[in-house]
C-alpha cells in the first residue's frame, strides 16, 4: 500500500503519441498565432476577436467536449496540455479558451439531455461562448454563503442577486447561475442552492462593470447583475436545492486544468531564464556560471518537472474516472501554482532590472501565476479538500476541519 493510495500501479500516467501530435497542433498555433501578439494583448488588456475566430477554427473550444456533443473528445489529457501550450505564452488566452469548461462541465454532469443538445454543441464549436457565475461579493470559498435568490412565480424562476469575478462574462452568451432557493437548514447550511442556465439577452441580466485585477490581462472578469431575471422551469439545472453539490463537482472536475495553466507559466519562466542566463554577462562571464543563478535554474527545473507529472497524474486518474483524482487535482492545483510562483519570482531576479521592466515581458508571468494560487479555489482551501479526501478514505467520512 502506497498510502493514502492502495497500489503503485495508482501513479500510472497514460500518455500516447496522439497526445504528443495534439501539443506540436497547439504549439504550431500558439508561436504562429498568439506569440506574435502576446505583449499587445498585455499592453492593450484585450484580446482580438480574430483570436477566438482562429481558436475556434481549430477546434480548441471542443477539447475535452464529447463527440456526441460537438466536442472534439472527452480526453481531460488533451485539456490539460492544450492550457499548459497555451498559457506558456498567454495565460490569459489560456484561462479564455477554457473557461466555458465551468459552464459545460455542470450542464454534462447535470443537465437534461434536451439542456446538452442545445447548449453544449454551440459552444464546442466556438459559436457561443460560456461563463460560470457563482461567486458573490459576500461568497467566494464559502459557496453556501450566496445571497443571490430566485423564487418560483407563475410556473418560472425569478433570480435576484449580483455576482462578481466572472471571467469570460463580457463575451458569454450563456451562464449557469447559482441562486438559493430556500433557507438552508441550521446545520446544512450548503442545502437550498440551485443551479440556472441564463441567456445574455434575458431581461433583467445585465454585465457590469470590469473589475481590473493584477494579471491576466486581455481576460478580466466582471460583475453580474440579475433584476427579476425570469428563468422557465427548463431552466432549472440539476436538483433543485443540491447547487452546492453542482458547484463543487464542477471546480473538481476543472481544477487540473488551472494546475496545468501554472505549468505552462513555469515553463515560460523557465526558458526565458535560462536563455538570459546564458547570453548576460557579469564579471567577463555568462551569470549562468554563478551558483546565485545556477542554483535558482536548477530548482526551478526540479520542480517544474514535479508540478508536469503531478498535472498528467491527475489528468490520467481523471480519463479514468477514479475517485482518487479529487484529491490529485487538489495536490497538482496547489502544488503547480505555487511552484509557477516561485518561478516567476525566480525568474525576476535571474533577469535583474529587465526582469522588472513590463517591455521585457517577465514580470506579467508572476501577476498572472498569483491569480492562479486564489481562482478555482484558494490554495487553502485545496489544503482543506486534501485533508478532508484523506480522512475520508482512511474513517470512511469526512470530519469537520476549520
């Protein structure tokens, strides 16, 4: 027994040589397409629409999407290294190819088969894009702490609340919304959230205002407001009062894929150092031949690599729909996003005063990588999910941690 695990044969990563044409497929597009324009993305905070319209040509809308649904397959490995590619040179762009995933992901796991058939197809081929609205000004970890309402009127759902942080929200035409529908009980207070899909145009629904945080520029989020959204009973997704349940499957489900936008930053800082490394001089030498830099490579290439298999780990036990990949995602999320932060502070020493210098294009890597240690649920909140799985194999239920 390898515990908490019960066989060597559980770190199993399954890659294939499909897997490695797919990542020169997305490589070829991103230094064709996306490198080219990644400084004027950061510089402008906004992504072209031609962007999109090229991404979607290709098909990355559709990656992990099933066949049946317009997808171009449900393999979570391709997901995964579609946003490391990606996010090696844009994590923004990254984070906006696949931020739709917290939209279908519920509507796969939750929806009625007549929601699939008429929601995930547009998206998969890039036609409509997708968002998740779910944090709150007042909620963000503690989901069941959502204000946001809806009550039944005359045989439909009127939602009332506002949401914020929503990425992809100022290019989404559909939404899942959370609401709470009843009280919650004294002791559950997660019981009473329900789940919605919302078109743009509904009346009452608007987006607000940008929020401008530190990173990911080009992908800022946005406010959500709903006044008397009317929402038909169709609309309704998953059981009515089990959101919560929704909402965690959900960031299970995507949270590998943030631990892989942290590998694809790694990397990034990675080759940008050590190419500086070996071109700056300093005392009639290259400063790679000075173990103040050497040693900052070296430990940055340790656990780069550690972070990439922990990532493929967690993607392979998800293809293979094992329980133990809640816990791995957590452990790749974590682990990953604070390597690619220390990385990119790594990086910025390594390359002195150009490694401040916003021209260079180093210092964006370090805004964007502290956004990954606090989206798709805090790094301590990962913490929590860890030891809560762990006693939950070992007890047989979780035990209340605060």
């Amino acid at each position: 027994m390898v515990f908490p695990f019960n066989s060597s044969l559980d770190f199993n990563i399954q890659l294939s040589e499909e897997h490695e044409l797919f990542r020169k497929t997305i490589r070829e597009f991103v230094e064709k397409e996306l490198e080219p324009i990644a400084m004027e993305i950061e510089k402008n905070n906004h992504i072209p629409d031609e962007l999109f319209e090229k991404a979607a040509q290709l098909g990355l809308f559709g990656v992990g999407i099933p066949e049946e649904y317009g997808g171009q397959g449900a393999d979570h490995m391709n997901t995964v290294l579609m946003m490391e590619e990606i996010s090696r040179v844009s994590p923004a762009f990254g984070t906006a190819v696949t931020v739709h995933g917290l939209f279908v992901v519920p509507v796969l796991l939750y929806g009625t088969e007549e929601q699939k058939r008429k929601y995930v197809p547009p998206v998969a081929r890039g036609e409509k894009l997708a968002a998740h609205a779910n944090t709150e000004p007042w909620a963000g970890s503690d989901i069941a702490g959502i204000r946001t309402t809806a009550k039944k009127v005359n045989g439909h759902w009127v939602i009332n609340g506002r949401k914020m942080f929503i990425t992809g929200a100022d290019r989404a035409e559909f939404f899942v919304v959370s609401a709470r529908t009843s009280p919650p009980p004294q002791d559950k207070r997660w019981k009473g959230i329900t789940f919605f899909i919302v078109e743009r145009d509904t009346p009452g629904f608007k987006v607000g205002q940008k929020i401008n945080v530190t990173g990911l520029r080009g992908e800022h989020p946005h406010e959500i407001i709903l006044e008397d959204v009317k929402v038909p009973e169709e609309n309704v997704l998953g059981p009515i009062g089990e959101g919560f349940k929704v909402a965690v499957n959900t960031y299970n489900h995507g949270r590998v894929n943030i631990a892989a936008q942290a590998v694809g930053i790694a990397q990034a800082v990675f080759e940008k150092s050590l190419n500086y490394a070996m071109q700056r001089e300093a005392f009639g030498r290259p400063i790679i031949g000075f173990e103040a830099v050497a040693f900052k490579l070296a430990d940055m290439l340790i656990k780069l690599e550690a972070a990439r298999l922990l990532v493929y780990w967690a993607a392979t036990l998800a293809n293979q729909k094992r329980r133990e990949y809640v816990m791995a995602a957590s452990l790749a999320k974590t682990f990953a996003t604070e390597v690619a932060e220390e990385a990119s502070a790594h990086a910025i020493k390594i390359h002195g005063g150009y490694g401040v210098d916003v021209e260079t294009g180093v210092e964006r890597y370090l805004r964007d990588t502290l956004i990954t240690t606090i989206y798709e649920g805090t790094n301590d909140i990962q913490r929590l999910n860890i030891i809560r799985e762990l006693l939950r194999q070992v007890f047989g239920a979780p035990i209340n941690i605060t």
